[in-house]
C-alpha cells in the first residue's frame, strides 16, 4: 500500500486526555481516532493489526474444536429476562426500546444468545458436545471510560461458548480452550499470567483470567516468588500461620477516645499497632446486613464475603445505614454486645489477645477485647485481602503483587443458564438433563491495546513482526529524485510479489518527517532509498534494536525475510 493511498493522520503532539502509554501512541500513530467518551474508529493500520490478532484467534480456536458463527449485537430483553440478569446486570447494560416498546440490550455478552440458539437446535446427548464462537463488537456503559482501547463503551470481543453432557466433558474442553489461549497470548509475544478468578457476574466455578503484565493493568496479581502460583488479588487465599498468644487476657475497659475515627487514629492515640485492633465494618449482603471484623491492618475481600454466603451481591453499608441499623457511627463500630447482625470474622482475629475495638459509642472504644470471651462470632474464616510477604497458598515462596491488564477469561460456567432458560438434552436413557456449560472471552481490541502497552519505546510503537500492520516501510528520501522514485516503485512491486507486506511512503515531505512518522508507526524494518540508489544500495534499518545495514538491491528481499 502506498501512504497517498490510505489514511494515516499521525500526530506531533500528544493529545491532552491520553493518560497511557498505548493510548497516547494508537493516537498519535493514526491507528485509531476517538468518537466520543469510550468509543473509537480504528484507522486503516488499526484495521490491519486487529485481522491479525483475529486470525492467531481463530486459527488457534479451529484447532481447539471451535466453530465459529455470528450473533446479534441487538437482544431482546425476554432472554435476559429468562436468565435473571435483565434486573442484575447493573447500569453497564445498555438498553433500550423499539418503536412498539418492546425492551432490548445492546450485547455486553451472549450468554443469553447463545442458549437460547442451542436449547432449539441441539436435542440429543449425541449432539455434544459442541464449542462454538464469534468475534463481535460488545457495548457495555462504563461509568468512567479511560485508557483508551483497555476500558471503553464499546470493543471488540471473541466470546466462545461450549455446551456439555457430563462435567468430565466440560473439564476437557476447559483444558483444551486454556491452551489455545496460552498459544494465543504466546504468538501475540506478550509477557503474560493465567491467574486463578472470580467469575463476577457472569456465574459459574473455576475461572481463570489471562493477564498482560503492566503498571497500568487495573487488576493487582498476586504470585508466588519461587513458584507458577499466581491469582487475582481478590481470589488468593491467605494461609493461616498464626497461633494465639500465650499473654495474659487483661479486664475488658471501655475509654474515652475523643474524635479517633479510623484504625490508624486509634492505634495512634493509643500507642499500640495496627495488628492489635479489630476493625469492624457492616455490609449488607443481598437482603441481609453483617458485620464483618478484620485485624486493623488488614481489608474485608468483598469478593470472599460474597463466595462465602453465596450471596448474589456484597456492599458495604452507607454511614446512614450504620447508624440507622447499629445506632452508632462508623468509626465507633465494634462486636462487643452488638446483637443486631450477624457477625463474622476473618480467621487471624481468633488469635488476638488484648485487642483494641470501637465501643458502639461515640468517641469511646475497648481495650483488652478478646475474642470468644468478649464476643461470640458464627464463624471464623479467610475473609481479607492477601498481602505481599504473606506465605503463598502453595506454601512454595512468598507473596508478590504485579499490575496487570485482563485479556482473556474463561469460564465453567455450570448449569447456570440452561437451567434458568430450559437448555435440556435427553440423555442415552431418554431422561431431560439441563446442558452443562463453558464460557470463554478475549478482548481483541484490549489485545491490540496491550500488545501496544507493551512494545513500545520513546519513539513510538515496536510491532512484532506477526502483529505489525505491514512488514516493511520502504521509504524514497525525495520523490521528486526520478531515480530514487524509480528504484522504490520497482521494489515495492517486487517485494510484495514476494509475498511481502509493504508500506510505501511515496509522500512529497521532507526525510526527517517521513523517519519520524516511521519510527511513531513501528513497522519492524524500513527500507531507504536515498543517494546510494543508483549504485544498487539501499539502507535498512532494524526499528527494535536501531541496527542498520547496507544491502544490496538484489539481495534485499532474501534480507527481509532473513530479519522477519
């Protein structure tokens, strides 16, 4: 392709609201332009880099046993109905109405879809089990888009679904998706983690997230330091390593602690550490309020709490509600004699001894609580955040964190559609079963997004050479040199008779602008003919590692393929 032909507006300057590093140089670069707020056009070379992602995907999806097919972006609200989500989704749930009022969604996802497409076709345990998938542009209303491509209002997703008889069938199929998105994410040459999940509102056990690993990833990884454990944050277990103290359990006193509000208030006043407070935090859990203690120096994990109880949703309370429901202020709150909620502990407050907790009264705390003599919990269990340090839940090494932008995910998701939406098959002894289910999502856009997050230096982008939107940028110094232009004209048509993918730019701009341009671009070799073209030499330079060499005009294309 010839730059006079196709459409690259790069440009100098940053734009002012691009805060990363992939957003500021998509833009720049003239991969993509904004719409408005979370919504983009991707420009021609933005095109080119998405196809080849979606071919790794759907070359690496065929050979997983996937097929693919096309679903509406446009569902009606009936099957969200169906599945219950239409009243859970939340606010990211694009809907609306049609002429004669009829309710619809704007697809964050397919589950629906797609159940409602196997449970009228697929009949017969013989028919499974059966993976299917599509690439689609999803709309989900972000609160606060930014980052450009990595959180937006709309994006372009594969999504795959599997459909099962038995749970060894679904477990198989798991493993194989698994791979093909390890093979995914390798051929994409990102530095990433599978990490242990939570499936948030999509359902289902047994999730994993694949991980770019970057500063500015919104998740926080959690990994082992001499081992392959890793998680998201919100789902690594803590290992129990503490035993009580054999200290002295001193009298229960109440005292006065005037305008000390929060742990780090307390603790200070007092003149005692964090780890020997109890801080006490209500949440309301579904339809049901619980007070929830966690060492003073800890965090609730909201995502542990709501695993725990099962419970379809977990928020913490208001002030309002604290007071309304406890009597009392937020930073008051503490579990001896509260009986209006439950309580339940995190496992490490059993072993505190003397501990310091609000009063239920303002401006007044305990000293000296301890636990099962002062307050009686319904259980103890592992509910706080993991820390960096903390022994790993392989018990191999210590606990590191790492930032991390999620890619992938890939679900087992159960029965919790086909039930829902009657998704039955007769089994090999004529009984109705409801389909056991997988679900299995890759942002192709946020890919695009990472892989540029990634590959990048203070020039510009860095593609991978099966990533990069052409191969080569052949580039004549002065067009308006008859013999450079010839020269450049009868390589780009030999070289892309070669099979070659090349950009040239046959613009009439000054050198130092056409380098600059490539460099911002990234296309992994350039090619320059300048003064030396009428002896047959040619300049080409490597952009990752800045090495140039001179070639010779007739051995250029086995070079370029010897780099590439």
């Amino acid at each position: 392709m010839k730059q006079t032909m196709t459409l690259i507006p790069t440009l100098r300057e940053t734009p002012a609201d691009a805060e990363i590093k992939s957003h500021q140089l998509l833009l720049r670069a003239g991969f993509m332009r904004q719409n408005s707020s979370g919504v983009y056009s991707f420009m021609p070379l933005g095109i080119r880099v998405l196809q080849k992602i979606e071919t790794i995907v759907r070359e690496e999806m065929e050979n997983a046993g996937a097929v693919e097919l096309l679903m509406p972006a446009l569902q009606q609200a009936e099957f969200w109905q169906e599945s219950g989500r239409w009243y859970s989704y939340g606010p990211e749930l694009m809907r609306l109405k049609d002429r004669n009022n009829r309710e619809f969604a704007l697809g964050a996802t397919h589950e629906e879809v797609i159940t409602s497409l196997v449970r009228d076709e697929v009949k017969s345990y013989k028919r499974l089990p059966l993976t299917v998938y599509q690439i689609q542009t999803k709309f989900r209303d972000e609160k606060r888009p930014r980052f450009g491509l990595l959180r937006g209002r709309e994006f372009i997703m594969k999504d795959a679904y599997s459909f099962h008889a038995n749970q060894e069938s679904l477990d198989e199929v798991y493993q194989r998706l698994f791979t093909a998105y390890t093979n995914i994410f390798t051929r994409c040459g990102v530095d990433f983690r599978a990490v242990i999940a939570d499936s948030g509102a999509m359902g289902g056990k047994d999730t994993h997230e694949f991980m770019v690993l970057s500063e500015v990833g919104e998740d926080t990884i959690a990994y082992s330091d001499t081992s392959d454990y890793a998680a998201n944050v919100e789902m690594a277990p803590v290992i129990l390593t503490k035993e009580r103290s054999t200290e002295t359990e001193n009298p229960l006193e109440k005292i006065e602690t005037p305008g000390q509000k929060t742990i780090e208030d307390v603790a200070s006043f007092l003149n005692v550490s964090q780890q020997q407070c109890i801080k006490t935090l209500l949440f309301k859990v579904d339809d049901k309020y619980v007070a929830v203690l966690v060492r003073g120096d800890h965090e609730v994990n909201d995502i542990k709490l709501k695993n725990f109880y099962d419970a379809g949703s977990v928020e913490l309370a208001s002030p309002a509600e604290t007071q309304e429901i406890l009597g009392c202020p937020v930073g008051s709150l503490g579990p001896v004699g509260l009986k209006e909620v439950e309580i339940l502990a995190d496992q490490e407050v059993e072993f505190l001894v003397n501990a310091v907790t609000g009063a239920n009264e303002e401006d007044f705390h305990y000293i000296n609580v301890n636990p099962n003599r002062d307050f009686e919990v319904s259980q103890y269990t592992d509910l706080r955040f993991i820390q960096e340090g903390d022994v790993s839940p392989d018990g191999e090494g210590t606990i590191k964190f790492a930032k991390g932008i999620e890619v992938g995910h890939v679900f087992k998701l159960g029965t919790r559609y086909s039930e829902a939406m009657n998704a039955v098959y007769l089994d090999e002894n004529g009984r109705s079963q409801p389909m056991i289910m997988g679900c299995y999502g890759i942002g192709v856009s946020r890919t695009l997004a990472a892989v540029a997050e990634q590959f990048n230096d203070d020039k510009g982008l860095l593609w991978p050479a099966n990533l990069a939107p052409y191969q080569v940028h052949l580039i004549p110094v002065n067009m308006k040199d008859d013999t450079q232009a010839a020269v450049a004209e009868e390589l780009y048509q030999d070289l892309k008779a070669q099979g070659l993918a090349v950009l040239m730019d046959d613009r009439k701009e000054r050198a130092g602008v056409k380098f600059a341009d490539s460099d911002l671009i990234g296309i992994p070799v350039r090619v320059t003919v300048g003064k030396k073209a009428a002896d047959g030499i040619l300049e080409v330079k490597i952009r990752k590692t800045g090495e140039v060499l001179e070639v010779n005009k007739a051995e250029l294309a086995e070079t370029l393929k010897g780099l590439l």
